[in-house]
C-alpha cells in the first residue's frame, strides 16, 4: 500500500516523462538485506522499495535508483562514495552517486568531479530528494 504522500509524488513524476519503476518488494526481504548487510536503510527509502524495488527515473537522462531485490541491488561496499559512513542506493545519469549517510534519513549526491558532497545536495530525507528531483535534474513543472 502506497502512502498519500509517496502517491502524489509517484503521480507528479508519471505526468513528466518516462519512468521506468520496477516491481515493490516485500518487508521480509527488506529486513533480510539489512541483516545481512548490518544496514538500516532509511525509512521513507523503504517505503519507496515497497512500491518500487529500484527504476529508472526521467529517461534517458535522469537518474537510477537501485533495490535490494531487483537488479541492480545495492552494494552496501560500493566504492563509489566519500566514504564508509555512505552507502549508495542510486546514481544520476552523470553518474554521481545518490547515497544515504549510515544510521540518518539524509540523503545526498556525492559530486565526484568536486570530490564533496554539496550543501544544496543533502536531503532530509528520500521524499524531500525525490520533490526537488525536478530542480536538481532542471525539469519544469
């Protein structure tokens, strides 16, 4: 079940181009990836995984979110952060990575090129990320 707010952000992004949104996953398999990773990932990025295990976002240039059932899973060693405080749950199509910062809800874009996460690119938590996708990847209303 998808909540009211996670719905109108889902129905804002399929009025804008293409998605492409995998298939939900389930709790059980959520809590076996954080077992088996010692990760907790954050709560709203669950609650996105339960109606997409992952996708495609504003093809063909937008951003990729990964999912802990569906390829491409997240890689809680991924090499592709600032370091091990972060794990990476997707990347922009510069790519960038998307990364949450271990045991918050902060989301944040690791800008590669500046070698630091941005100040205007850290996110409270998924759905403020998601609502300012439109901003950060220059996509009118």
């Amino acid at each position: 079940m998808i909540s009211d707010e996670l719905k109108k952000i889902v129905d804002k992004f399929n009025e804008q181009g293409k998605m492409a949104f995998l298939p939900e996953t389930t709790d059980d398999k959520i809590s076996d990836f954080e077992n088996k990773n010692n990760v907790m990932l954050p709560l709203q990025y669950k609650k996105w995984l339960r109606f997409s295990d992952g996708g495609e976002f504003f093809l063909p240039a937008g951003l990729q979110l990964y999912g802990v059932d569906h390829k491409p899973i997240i890689d809680v060693d991924d090499s592709d952060r600032p370091s091990d405080n972060y794990i990476v749950i997707g990347a922009l199509a510069s790519g960038d990575p998307i990364i949450f910062e271990k045991e918050t809800e902060k989301i944040a874009i690791y800008n590669h090129k500046a070698g630091r996460i941005e100040d205007d690119e850290i996110y409270d938590d998924f759905f403020s990320f998601l609502i300012d996708l439109y901003d950060l990847l220059g996509i009118g209303d």
